[in-house]
C-alpha cells in the first residue's frame, strides 16, 4: 500500500512594524508567516505545489487569510512570500527518484557493455537467455567454443516471463545434443532481441 497526499510544513514568519491591526487598532503587532505545501509518498517530501501563508496580530490574536487583508497587509505579506524561498528538502524525494533513476540507467549501460563483452568472447558455461517463442523463454549453456563457431546446448523448459527464468537454469532441464552456431549468427541474435540476456558465473 503506497501512502501518499500533501502536507504544509513553516518556512518563516516576521513582523512588520509599520502595519495596524484593522481589527484592534494596535499598531506594530501583525506578523506575516508563510508555509510551503508539498506532495509526500510515505512521507517523504517529493513535489512542493507551491507557499501559503498568513498574517496575525499579536495583540488580538485575530488571523488573516490574504484575502481578509486590506491592502497595506497585502502588500506586506506578498513582499516576504516572494522573498521566501522553499526549502530543498521540499523536494528531496523527487532527488532521491533521480539518483535511483541515473544509477539504474549507469548499472543497465555497464549491464550491456558486460553483455557485449561476453558474446564477442564466449566461454564455456555461459548462459544466454532467449526468446523461444511468443511470451516463452528459455536458456542455452555453452558447452564449447572455437575460433569462428559457439557451440551449446538447449534447456529442455520454457518459463512464461523473463524475470524469474534462472529457475529453470539448472544442469538437470538442458539436453544432452549440442548445437552450433557462428559468432556472427550469435551477435545478430543479440542485435535482433532474441538473446536479451547473458550470464557468466
């Protein structure tokens, strides 16, 4: 379950001394607060939606929404909102997501250069993960490899979805008759999706 909504956290509050309370008529007493909203997922902070605030007189203690203020409490209260700046940590979920986003994309390139890397210098006991068919995938372990050729050997098994597959990665599901192929048809698998994975243990 994702908990998620908007809350409002102060930023600052400060008084203004030129400015009279309409409702007592004291003077010096109306202090302008402003509090930044933000969305959170589970309570972290992650999207600020932008500052609010109010005015209240220290006096009276009557409070002013900004449209209840006349127009010298206006003036005021909209000088130090535009002067207030949201806090970062407002945002640091949103922060959190792009560093997850940049390490994700970093692991997934150095994932394919690994990839590479293996299929232009093949060992044995390497696994390929392939599309077999239609939503069914499977695996073939490399038993052999020579100068020009790759030779290996199918798993028996298919699995219906690409994550979980090393369940059936396992000596016991793969035949015992060895295939060939060049090195050539093996990277034009890989270019063309069919080989979408390779392991090295």
């Amino acid at each position: 379950m994702v908990i998620y909504g908007w809350r409002t956290s102060h930023i600052k509050t400060e008084g203004n001394t030129q400015l009279t309370c309409p409702h007592c008529g004291e003077k010096g007493g109306i202090y302008n607060s402003v509090y930044g909203r933000y969305v959170h997922i589970f309570w972290i902070p992650t999207i600020s939606i932008g500052k609010t605030g109010a005015a209240q007189c220290q006096h009276c203690k009557k409070v002013y929404e900004p449209k209840e203020m006349n127009d010298d409490m206006k003036r005021s209260y909209k000088t130090m909102k535009g002067d207030t700046r949201i806090p970062f940590w407002h945002f640091s979920g949103a922060a959190v997501i792009a560093v997850l986003i940049g390490l994700f994309a970093i692991n997934d390139k150095v994932e394919a250069q690994d990839e590479l890397e293996y299929l232009n210098n093949p060992m044995v006991g390497d696994v390929y993960e392939y599309e077999a068919d239609n939503n069914e995938y499977s695996t073939l372990k490399v038993i052999e490899v020579s100068k020009d050729s790759v030779f290996f050997i199918y798993n028996n098994y298919t699995y219906t979805q690409k994550s979980g597959i090393e369940i059936i990665d396992v000596d016991t599901c793969y035949s015992d008759e060895a295939y060939m192929v060049s090195r050539e048809e093996l990277m034009e698998m890989y270019n063309e999706g069919t080989i979408y994975d390779v392991n090295r243990k």
